[in-house]
C-alpha cells in the first residue's frame, strides 16, 4: 500500500499561528510533503497569507485585508488562543524562504485581479512547478488556467460537480490540462463526497485524490487504508506517526 502525502493545512497550527513562517517551519519539521495556504491581496498589490478576509480572529485589526498596505500589515503581531505569536507573512517571502517547498495555494479573493499579481510572482520566482493553485471560485480558476495553461491547478465548485455528475453515470471524466488534482472532504452538508468506491474509480481515471481537513488519528488511519493519495490536516506531527505506524504494521 502506497502511504498518503502529508499535507500540512496553513503549516502545523498545532504548533505555531497558523499560516505564518513559524507554521511553515513547523510543518516542514513534522515532515510534510506540501504546504497548503490561503492567499489575499493587499490595497497596494501584495499577496498576503491568510485563510480570513483580516487578522481580527489573532489580536489584529477587523479591516479587511484587501483595504490594507502591505506596511501596515508588517506592523501586526498575531496571536492565537494558546498564546504563541507569529508575524503576518506574504506570498513572495514564502517562496523564497522555503525554496524546495511544494505549495498548494487557495486564493481566496475572486476576480482577474489575483490571478494577474499571482500568475506574475509565480513566473518571477520561478515557482510554476512547486506551486498548485486552488480555488472555490470556479471563474477564478478558468481565468487561471487560461492565463497558465499546464500549471497544477485543483477542480473548483463547478469542476468537482461536474464529476460527481460523471461519476453517477458511470463515466467519471479524466482530468483536462493542468488538472490532476481532487481536494474533497469526505462529506459536504448530507452528501458524501468520498468512499473507497469512488477514490478507486477516480485514480483509475487519472487522479490523484486528496481529503481536508483530517485531524482525528482513526480517520487518518481510514484513509490511508482506502489508499487516499493525500491527507490535508492541522496536525502533520500525529500524521506522520500514525502513516509511520501504519508502514511498521505492513512490513
């Protein structure tokens, strides 16, 4: 059995403030294979790091990032319920202080405007291959793949009904340009998302099938027995103990 990647969400926030450099560093401690992270644009054009439209829920200001300068962020010390701290982080310092480091980054501001300032920082440091790009906003995505055909790129809202439509029929689809990549949770509302069933028929299809957010270590031990390709998940420590585990139980 192929173990899962490890995929730290925002860093290991069980260790640090989530989604900033002490949280990447951490996660790369634990071992992870990828770094997933949200993205926002600043008032001045800047890709800052956070899954919240502002840093109110860590001691910060509730203004909206998007009518922040980068400088007035640099200005803010996080805080989260455990009493660590952390500094806002943007985009361009992620690439450069972590150059071997695969991403996987969900923008979350809608629009061409991300897409431009984030398809430019990718070409300038260089970072196409070791960045995959995600959105909820199926509009955002096709903007992107238009703008950098090939790049990785996750299915959005849209992308993932569409084959869980084929599915049901019988033909699930086979990943387009770029694609290759299904992050899911296991279950949206009622509906479940994810079975061994359909992870198979999926990798038989062409895809590499990730699950977020997987915190709990029988639920970690599930999907690696269902043979997940990737587990998104706040603790990449217990993770890594409990695939460790798994490899000692097979041999």
């Amino acid at each position: 059995m192929n173990l899962p990647l490890i995929i730290g969400h925002r860093g290991a926030p069980e260790r640090a403030v989530e989604n900033t450099e002490k949280s990447f560093r951490a996660a790369l401690e634990a071992g992870v294979d990828i770094v997933e992270t949200d993205v926002r644009l600043t008032s001045d054009g800047f890709i800052a790091i956070s899954h919240d439209s502002d840093f109110s829920r860590f001691g910060g200001p509730d203004r909206p990032i998007s009518r922040c300068t980068r400088s007035e962020l640099e200005r803010i010390v996080l805080k989260d319920e455990e009493g660590r701290t952390g500094m806002p982080l943007f985009m361009d310092e992620a690439l450069r202080l972590f150059p071997e480091t695969l991403f996987s980054v969900d923008l979350k501001d809608s629009g061409s405007r991300i897409v431009r300032v984030w398809s430019d920082l990718l070409h300038k440091s260089v970072a196409e291959r070791r960045c995959r790009t995600a959105s909820f906003n199926d509009r955002t995505l096709k903007y992107f793949k238009r703008e950098n055909p090939g790049i990785s790129v996750s299915l959005a809202r849209y992308g993932v009904v569409r084959l869980l439509l084929s599915t049901l029929l019988g033909f699930p689809r086979s990943p387009g340009a770029g694609e290759g990549v299904l992050q899911l949770p296991e279950h949206a509302g009622i509906l479940r998302i994810l079975t061994p069933g359909r992870i198979a028929r999926w990798q038989k299809a062409g895809w590499k099938v990730q699950v977020w957010t997987v915190d709990d270590e029988k639920d970690m031990r599930r999907f690696a027995e269902w043979g997940i390709d990737g587990i998104i998940t706040n603790k990449p420590f217990l993770l890594k103990k409990v695939l460790a585990s798994t490899k000692l139980q097979e041999s």
